[in-house]
C-alpha cells in the first residue's frame, strides 16, 4: 500500500485526557515522516475538553513545526437531535472538521435516528471526516452512511485507536469490513487516522493498514495517501 503521509486526527493535552503538546505531537509526526498533522480537539460536550475560546487564537500557532504542517481541526461530537457541539462561529475558524458519535454526550437511539442524526451533521460544509463509525453500541446503516458520504462530499475514517480497542467497540471490525466494501463499491474515499491521544501514537496506522490489506482496498480510496488530494478534498468542501 501507498504510505500514509498525513495524520488529520489527534488530540493535545487541550482535550483534557490526551497527554501530548502541540509540539511534541509535531515533533512524533516529524520522526514518522508525516508532511501534514491535523490537530481535532474535542469539541464541548467531552469532559475536560478546551472551552471554545481555545479556536480564537489558533493563528499564533506557527503553519510549520518540525518541518510538519500544521492544519486546524476540531472533533465535533454529533448530538441528539442531528446537532453539532460547536457554535457555528467556532467551526468557521477551523481548516475542517471532523463529526463522530460519542456516548459520553450521546443516547443510542437505534439504528435509523442514529444515522439519520449523523447524516444531518454531515451535511455541514466545513465537515470532511466522520470519526471511527464502527461502533453497535451505536449502531450505524452502512448503505445510507456510504451513500450519505458520497452525496455530503465526506470522507469516512479507518480508526486505528478503534481497532486496537476493538473489545470494547461492539463489531468493530466486522462493522469496518461492511463499511469499506460499500466505499469501494461506490468510490467513496476513506481516511486512516491515529486518533492519537498521546505523541508515541501519532501516525501509528498499523493495525488499519493491516486491515486494508485483509481485504485488498483500493489504495487510491486512501485520502491521505495523496497530500495535494487531502488538500483538495478539505478546501473544495
Ligand atoms: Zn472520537
Ligand atoms: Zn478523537
């Protein structure tokens, strides 16, 4: 497979209980040999996560560290409802963002409203990612989220954090296989995060990529395979 050349979701110490700073990730991504690092705090919503304000100043973060770019995310917890935990005045100052379903702000409410509320945060168009979409314990439809992706112009994520806790995420891999064959089926494009809470796992993808081996995924589906195409893909949203 082509290698991974950027990371685009991970988390500093600004989301409460992840351990790095912005620069000890840059410097991880630096020896991983990664061109761009996307930093997506929690947004509200996520216990001890950084206060909104935090995206005000993002500006006087340098563009470059450690010879990695640096892009502004944030991770926006999709809510009851179909709603996003970020104001909209927050997002507009952000490179992109990712949505994706957590329990800690977050009621299971069976399969359809689940995906029907996650569709609806999909169609946002500074959002480019749904995070780790793997989880029965909030079940998803695969065919209407796939096709959803392909419609909204969203990539949806191979977690790699997911498969490695992938005895507490109800048929995760199984959920994974189901999901990639639709998006190979219908060309929609995929992206391999950490989903780093820490700087040792910032571009650690090796458990996806065994993954996309298993099962002989088209390695031009992989967004972050192709800088200029992750780029693209993010500014053409
Ligand atoms: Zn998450
Ligand atoms: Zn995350």
């Amino acid at each position: 497979m082509k290698r991974i050349l950027a990371d685009i979701h991970t988390h500093t110490i600004a989301s409460g209980h992840a351990y790095g700073t912005i620069r000890e990730m840059a410097q991880a991504a630096s020896e991983r040999k990664l061109q761009v690092l996307g930093i997506s705090e929690h947004a509200p919503g996520i216990p001890g996560t950084a206060d909104p304000f935090y995206y005000r100043n993002l500006g006087v973060i340098p563009r470059k560290l450690y010879g990695v770019e640096i892009i502004h995310g944030c991770e926006i917890n999709v809510l009851n409802g179909g709603k996003l935990s970020l104001d909209e005045e927050y997002i507009q100052m952000l490179d992109y963002s990712i949505v994706g379903i957590h329990r800690q702000c977050y009621q299971d409410e069976g399969i359809k409203i689940n995906t029907d509320n996650l569709i609806k945060c999909m169609q946002h168009p500074k959002v480019v990612v749904v995070s780790h979409p793997d989880d029965d314990n909030t079940p998803l439809d695969y065919e209407r989220l796939v096709a959803a992706a392909k419609e909204y112009h969203v990539a949806l994520e191979l977690n790699n954090s997911s498969i490695r806790k992938k005895d507490i995420r109800l048929n995760c891999i199984e959920n994974y296989k189901k999901m990639l064959c639709l998006c190979r089926e219908l060309g929609v494009p995929i992206v391999v995060n950490s989903d780093a809470h820490d700087p040792s796992q910032v571009g650690d993808f090796e458990l996806a990529e065994n993954l996309l081996d298993e099962i002989g995924f088209d390695e031009n589906l992989v967004l972050n395979t192709d800088i200029e195409a992750l780029k693209l893909f993010i500014e053409n949203n």
